[in-house]
C-alpha cells in the first residue's frame, strides 16, 4: 500500500510551550492549536495563528488551559514579515512536558541557562573561526511561512516495514534539517513515552533555493491495536536546527524550541488507514 500526505505548515509542537518559535519581544509566534476560553468557561482548541504571551497559565501536562492572546494574526497577509524569529529560553519557558530527549547526552537539561536567541546569531559549541561557519541572515516569519512538503509511505508487501520519502520546497536554504516521529504514547500523561527519530540517520541539508529530499525505513511503525507493546507512529514533523546539529538517537538536546522548530507536520494524529506487523 502507499499513499501521500500534504505536510501543513506550523511553528507548534505539542501545545505547551504554545510555540517553538519566539519573536524578538519574547513573544511565542503560533501556527498550531491554539487554545481559547469558550462561552462555558471551558478551553475549546483550534487550529488557528496569533502572538502569545509567555505569561500564559501552564497547567500540568495532558491539560489545556486558555492562552493569553497578544494579537490575531493573519500570516497569509504578509503584515508580519519582517518579524524576526528566535528561539525559547532555557530552561524553556511554558513546558509542562515531563521528558528529557536526550537522556545519554544531556541528562539535566534544565541546568543551562540561556536567554531567547535570534535563530541568525547562534553559533554551536566548538566552533573556530577558522572552521567556515556559514553566515546566515535573519530568518523571518514571511521566509518561514513559504515552507512546503509532502511524504509518501509505502507498506512493504510482506507488512514488516515501511518507508517514508519526503520532499521539500522553500525551506530555509542551505540549512540542517531533521524529521521526527510522534508515537501515540508519546504525549499520554498516563505512559508517557519519549519522541524519537524517523531513522537513524534523521538528517538532510537543503540546498540554495531551499529544496530538500530525505527518506526512511521503519520496523512496524503501524502496528493494530492487537499487537502486545504497540506505539504506532501517528505523526511526523519537519524539524529545523537552529544550532545546526543532529544528535543520533534523540531529536535534540533541549528540545521544543530550545534548539529544535517544528516547521512542517500533520494538523492532527494521522495513518490510522496504514497497518504494519
């Protein structure tokens, strides 16, 4: 079996923090769910764009609770443009999620300090001048938003496998990429499980006009609700590196905004049609 699936833009990973994305006022910047207080007093989620406070309430994880909502924003109307993107503090800010993505790597995340830093001025550990870092001109909401891309998934015959192929239009050009995986577990706050790679090596460099292509192979990432230990794969998300490194078995090191932006993914859980075994 194979089918296609648009990939929708987005600046969002799980709803808290509300971003993965901050504006030079230390405002988040969402395209994603977006959390509203209803008539009933309830918090109602839709997929939606705006400017959000980072003095919005973080309830525990697995809750939702109203943003704090700076302004509306249409991005479709370019009025925004020219907003310049950073990343979140550390130890991030608004994160209810309990997880450390890179348990062999950095076990104690939330011992580094740092403040919001312009994606365009960030340079990654060990770098000499004399090593050619590649200058990089801000990066801009209204380049952001021009990002496009699509994967395919193919079942083997046999059901043991599947492989996914990606391709990508308009992303940040000559950038560090990685995709991931979200599992149905990984956001349970009843058997929380940690999100991972889609494959191993996860990583592809776009090229001047911002094209990319990746692809991957999985074990039963699709398997039915009557296999023992099931965790099907129910999404996968295009992840820009904005300290330009890849880090094997984790997704990052802080993940979350911290140096890992989601930029292309489902709206939603997804591949429920597909079934590996």
């Amino acid at each position: 079996m194979q089918k296609t699936f648009e990939l929708s833009l987005t600046t969002q990973g799980p709803t808290y923090p509300p971003s993965e994305v901050m504006n030079e006022n230390g405002d988040y910047v969402v395209i994603g769910r977006i959390n509203r207080e209803a008539d009933n007093g309830k918090t109602v989620t839709d997929w939606g764009h705006a400017i959000v406070s980072p003095d919005s309430y973080t309830p525990d994880f697995g809750k939702q609770s109203p943003y704090e909502i700076v302004e509306e924003i249409n991005y479709k109307d370019k009025s925004h443009n020219d907003m310049i993107l950073c990343t979140l503090p550390l130890p991030l800010s608004n994160n209810n999620y309990p997880m450390v993505f890179a348990p062999e790597q950095l076990n104690d995340t939330n011992s580094i300090k740092r403040s919001s830093i312009p994606f365009h001025e960030i340079t990654p550990p060990d770098t000499r001048r004399e090593d050619g870092l590649r200058e990089m001109p801000p990066i801009t909401l209204g380049q952001w938003i021009k990002a496009k891309g699509n994967v395919t998934i193919t079942v083997s015959p046999d059901k043991h496998h599947a492989t996914f192929e990606f391709e990508f239009n308009e992303l940040i050009p000559d950038s560090l990429y990685t995709i991931m995986s979200l599992r149905e577990w990984d956001l349970d706050p009843e058997k929380v499980t940690r999100p991972g790679p889609l494959g191993i090596p996860n990583v592809f460099i776009t090229d001047t006009d911002g094209n990319g292509h990746f692809w991957a192979k999985l074990p039963n990432p699709f398997p039915s609700s009557d296999q023992s230990g099931r965790n099907r794969v129910i999404n996968v998300i295009l992840l820009w590196m904005s300290n330009r490194m890849s880090h094997g078995g984790a997704i990052g090191l802080h993940g979350l905004g911290g140096d890992v932006h989601a930029q292309l993914k489902m709206k939603g859980p997804s591949f429920f049609e597909l079934e590996t075994c």
